[in-house]
C-alpha cells in the first residue's frame, strides 16, 4: 500500500507529546519494507485558505511552523487523492483535528483531514464523504469546520469496552453510503497508550471495516495519522491498520 511520507515529518517542530523525537521513525522503521512510499508536497495556501481564516493562516506563519503544517496538509490531499482509487495511509505530522478554522490546539495547526476533503469536494471528485476519527480525543476542529455542511458525516466512537467500540465503528461504517471514507486514525486509544482500550489486532480490524465498507459503497478510503505517544507500540498499530485497511 501508498504511505504518503517525507523526511521533514520526523523533525521536533515543537516541544509537545505530537512531535517528540524518534516518533516518526518508531513507525518508518516497522513498515518501510512493507509498504510503498511517496513523498509529501506542501498543500497550496488556496487549499489551506478554504477552511481556515487569513488571521489563522498568518498565525501560524508567524509561529514559523507553517511550512510543515502545510506540508502535513499536503501529504493529507495526497492521500484522500489516491484514496479515491486505492487505499493509502497519510504518515503526516503535524496533526489536525484540532484545529477549526480559525484556532487551533492540541498539537494541531491546520485540519489536514478537512482540507483534503474540502479539495476533493470544490473540484467534483466527490458528493459525500464519510471521517471516521479513531483518535483517543474528540476531533472537535473537523467537526467545527465540516459538520452541518451537507455532504460529510463525522463519527468519534466511544466506548468503554473494545467490543462496543469495534461495533459502533461497523455500524456507523456501514450505515451511510459515501463516496470515500476518510479516518482520522490515532492510536493512542491503545492497551498500552494514553487510553488504554484496544488491542493492536483492533487496529487491522477497523482498518479491515474501512475497506469492507469502501467497497460495499463502490467508494475509496484514506487515513491520516493523527495522534498515539507510546513509541514502542505506535509502529506495530500503524501496520496492523495498514495490513487491515489494504487487505483484499
């Protein structure tokens, strides 16, 4: 499978848990012989602008972190791109579902997952989009920017127990018909990461349930990586995703 990648991401662009050294590599190191990379292009300041503000966009400039979120939004309109014909994974940082248009927190500077449906959307690639967050914490920024808008439906499962939350992702999948599937794929709801819920095995199965779903809809699918701290695990889960998610 396409794994939308660039040597850029592994740098600590700040001093939070989403940019701590050796994340990026704990993942590249798991999945490199397994996987096909492509390397990430900045998005455009016109693909960035159509869902966030000018003063937003200005903010982050003068943070000097711009050029990385850009190319994170990037690799992310990437991703969505191939995603319409086959699966592919967004290894991108920063992440983004928590920035709105025009704010941000939590380690998110720009929405990556919602300027790469946006793009597709404005260029009549696609007519309804489903995003599926699997983060630990609530994508409050895609839902700010994309619910309410018409053509997208946003689903943040929560459960207390992996085989309810393994449930309420079939059955949001497999509810509506769309056109592409896009996740918002964090892994720090793992056994053995901030959450403490799913297994590793858990992560294939969602990504399996994306695919399924996909295919039954006659639609594609993506993902893009958003949060999961626990080095030692992260590269295995993001693997056992991709397994799932590019499986037949």
């Amino acid at each position: 499978m396409k794994v939308i990648y660039h040597q850029d991401f592994n740098q600590s662009y700040c001093s939070d848990p989403a940019a701590a050294p050796g994340r990026i590599e704990a993942v590249v190191k798991v999945i490199r012989n397994r996987v096909v990379f492509v390397e990430a292009i900045p998005a455009s300041e016109e693909d960035i602008a159509a869902v966030h503000t000018q003063s937003h966009i200005k903010r982050v400039k003068s943070e000097e972190i711009y050029d990385i979120a850009a190319l994170a939004a990037g690799g992310a309109i990437q991703a969505a791109e191939i995603g319409l014909a086959e699966p592919c994974f967004a290894l991108i940082r920063p992440p983004g579902h928590h920035a709105s248009e025009g704010s941000a927190w939590g380690f998110c500077y720009f929405n990556n997952m919602a300027v790469a449906i946006e793009k597709l959307k404005r260029e009549n690639r696609i007519q309804k989009a489903l995003i599926l967050d699997i983060d630990l914490h609530f994508g409050d920024g895609t839902v700010n920017i994309l619910d309410g808008n018409g053509y997208v439906t946003i689903y943040n499962p929560s459960a207390s127990h992996p085989e309810a939350y393994l449930k309420s992702v079939k059955d949001f999948l497999f509810s509506l018909k769309a056109d592409i599937i896009g996740v918002s794929a964090g892994f720090d709801n793992h056994a053995d990461d901030w959450g403490g819920l799913l297994s590793t095995d858990d992560y294939k199965e969602i990504g399996r349930l994306v695919k399924k779903a996909s295919m039954m809809h006659g639609g594609g699918c993506f993902a893009i990586l958003e949060g999961g701290y626990n080095h030692s695990v992260l590269g295995q889960n993001v693997m056992a995703f991709i397994e799932g998610m590019g499986g037949a």
